[in-house]
C-alpha cells in the first residue's frame, strides 16, 4: 500500500482498499472509528436491513456540528478498463486514483483529520462534534442516513450545522458549496392500448402512439422561471420500452421520467399538471408517483458564512453558493430545521472509470473543515 507524509492521503489510501460497494460497508466505519475513539467520541452502530450506519458524538451540550458522508460507492464498472485496479489505490502525477476517492472516502479522510487537529488544540471546545455515515448513499437510500435522521429525531437529538462531504468543487476545492439542491420526484406511467397485428391496425391501438404527442406537450411544458436560489425545473424521459415482436402492435408502453424542480413548484403541483396533460391526449393510462426528495435551502447563516470564511482563509479565493446537481442525504437532515451546506473535492471524475483526486487537495479539504471547526465551535 503507498503510504505518504499526509495523515489524510494515507487515510484516504486504507478506506479506498475497503471494497465499500452499496450496501456493504467493508469495515470503513469501524476503522473511521478507531480513529475517533481515542479523541472522546462516543460511536453508536445503526444496523437498517443490510445497511450499516455511524452515529459518533463528542460532547453531549449544543450547538452540534455534525459531518455527514457515505462509505458506500457506486460499482466500478469494467476493472479492466481501469489504469490501476479501482480498490487498489495509487498516487500518479499528484493524483490519488481509486473508486470512492472523490466520491467521497477522500472527504471522509478529511472529516477525521480535522477532528483529531482541533480536538488535540481545543479538547474543551463548546458544543458538540458528530459524525452521520452510512453505507446506503449511492444505492435506495432507505436505510442510511433517512433511518438514522428518524431515530435521532425521535429522542430530540437535534443538529444545528450539517457539513456533508460531497464532491461540490467545480475546478478548485472550494470554488462551489452547495447550499441546497433541488427536489427529485419521478413518474411511472404505463399506457394502455390494444395488442393487435402489425397489418391490421384498425383492429389495434398502438400505445407508442398514442402517448407520443403527450410526451412531447411534457417535453414542451413550461414548468417556471426558477428563483434567485434555484435554476428552473426540468422534465426528463428516463425510459421508454415497449414492445413484443416486429410483427406485432404492442398493448403497453411503459414511459418512466423525471422531474428536477425548484420551489416554485411542488411535488404535488406537478403531478396534478402532469395528469392534466395526459388526460387532455385521451390516453387510458396507469400512474404512480416516487418523490426522492423535496428541495432545501439553506439561506445565508452560521454555517454558510463559517464556510466561505474557512475557504477563504485556507485557499484564497471566495466561494459561490450553488444549488445545482443531483440529490444528496441533505435532504433527509435539511427537514429536521438543521443547516446544510455540501463542500469536498473537485467532482470531474465521480463515478467515473479512473476516478481521482488531486491528492493535496485533501490536505487542503482537512484544513478547511479544521478551520469551520474552529469558526463554530473554539
């Protein structure tokens, strides 16, 4: 295994070498809390079905800052296509490649390395330091971080600061925060029509056909302008699949899509325009609703301005406030009433064959969540 002279690369190096699939932890939250023990954090292990969960808290008043990230990443795909085998990390050219090295094993390496600094320079810190990792991110995400946020909301365990360790930098660590993200809502629709031969139509109703003209009044809708937080919602054709045989007219067409929106729409607003166009078309149709999330927002505040100062007393350079992406586990704490804001490495290469990560920028990312630290809680 390489080892270097930074603590966080060399952490970032052994969590990498656990093959964390979704939902298998790999032993990554047990070695997270080796680490932690010895600075005074109590661990308490959350078992949700197959998924395993970290809930470690150092200091029992508030505020609590609470770290928040995943052990769990997504497969590698075709390792042969990869320079180096994805759980067997290496650093090249300053780059540390691995599967989870960006997305997000690096951050994690980050969250420890900042807590064992700040503690060693302020063991009687006010408030409280946590941790909220699990192994179900990148997978259903029904028995992570949603599971753990429940069982904290049910004894009053409140967080006050959430930093998640999200990929949010764009071209240098830090140069974007995410400080929201939009809602996810996805439609499931099947169309009936009449299974017939290709030859005799008139004895048929192609439901390719018939849905065709509603998709396209979808793909046209104008959903809103967006808002000075949010970029405009988003309409998206996932699947289409249809179909028996070359010589037959199908009876079904099966249209999955999916919704991006900000908050000036809601979940329920948009299902009722959806089945508004889809009855203006005649279809006879089957739907269901799958909501991922809905939008959140965390307005300028403690946490937000601890950040931008950190970054930019570590790096320099000012930070923009962006809500763009995908879905994160903030959704699940950001309804609890806790601030949320998403800062990590640079997410070029997420989920990519030959994910990396430049390798200082860990150091850097450790050194800025050591200075969030000390903004809220020194």
């Amino acid at each position: 295994m390489p080892t270097t002279d930074s603590p966080t690369q060399n952490l970032a190096i052994d969590l990498i070498r656990r093959r964390s699939v979704t939902p298998d932890d790999a032993g990554c939250q047990e070695l997270m809390m080796s680490r932690l023990a010895p600075l005074g954090f109590q661990g308490e292990n959350l078992r949700f079905g197959d998924t395993d969960n970290l809930w470690a808290r150092r200091g029992k008043d508030g505020p609590v800052l609470a770290f928040a990230g995943h052990t769990d990443v997504v497969p590698t795909g075709p390792e042969k296509n990869w320079a180096h085998p994805p759980f067997d990390p290496v650093i090249r050219d300053g780059y540390l490649y691995g599967r989870g090295a960006a997305d997000m094993k690096g951050s994690l390496a980050a969250f420890i390395t900042a807590c064992e600094r700040f503690v060693a320079a302020y063991p009687d810190h006010r408030g409280s330091i946590a941790l909220l990792i699990t192994s179900d991110e990148e997978g259903p995400a029904q028995d992570g971080t949603v599971r753990v946020v429940e069982t904290l909301e049910a004894r009053n365990e409140k967080i006050d600061w959430c930093l998640i360790g999200e990929p949010s930098s764009t071209d240098e660590v830090g140069d974007v925060i995410k400080n929201g993200r939009r809602g996810s809502l996805h439609g499931y629709l099947t169309v009936h029509g009449i299974q017939g031969h290709v030859a005799y139509p008139h004895l048929a109703e192609n439901p390719v056909h018939a849905v065709a003209p509603a998709l396209d009044a979808l793909a046209r809708e104008f959903w809103d302008n967006g808002n000075d937080f949010f970029p405009p919602t988003t309409f998206q054709v996932t699947r289409i699949e249809s179909g028996t045989g070359s010589n037959v007219i199908p009876g079904e067409c099966l249209v999955h899509f999916n919704f991006r929106y900000c908050t000036e729409n809601t979940a329920e607003s948009l299902e009722e325009r959806v089945v508004a166009i889809l009855d203006r078309h005649n279809l006879r149709y089957d739907l269901q609703w799958h909501l991922s999330g809905r939008p959140f927002l965390t307005d300028k505040g403690a946490l937000v301005s601890a950040s931008q100062a950190a970054i930019r007393d570590i790096t320099g350079r000012e930070t923009e406030l962006s809500t763009s992406g995908g879905t994160s586990d903030g959704r699940f704490i950001a309804p609890t009433g806790a601030q949320v804001v998403e800062l990590g490495p640079i997410n070029a290469t997420i989920h990519k064959i030959d994910e990396c990560v430049k390798a200082e920028d860990l150091d850097i990312l450790s050194r800025i969540y050591e200075r969030i630290l000390i903004e809220l809680l020194a």
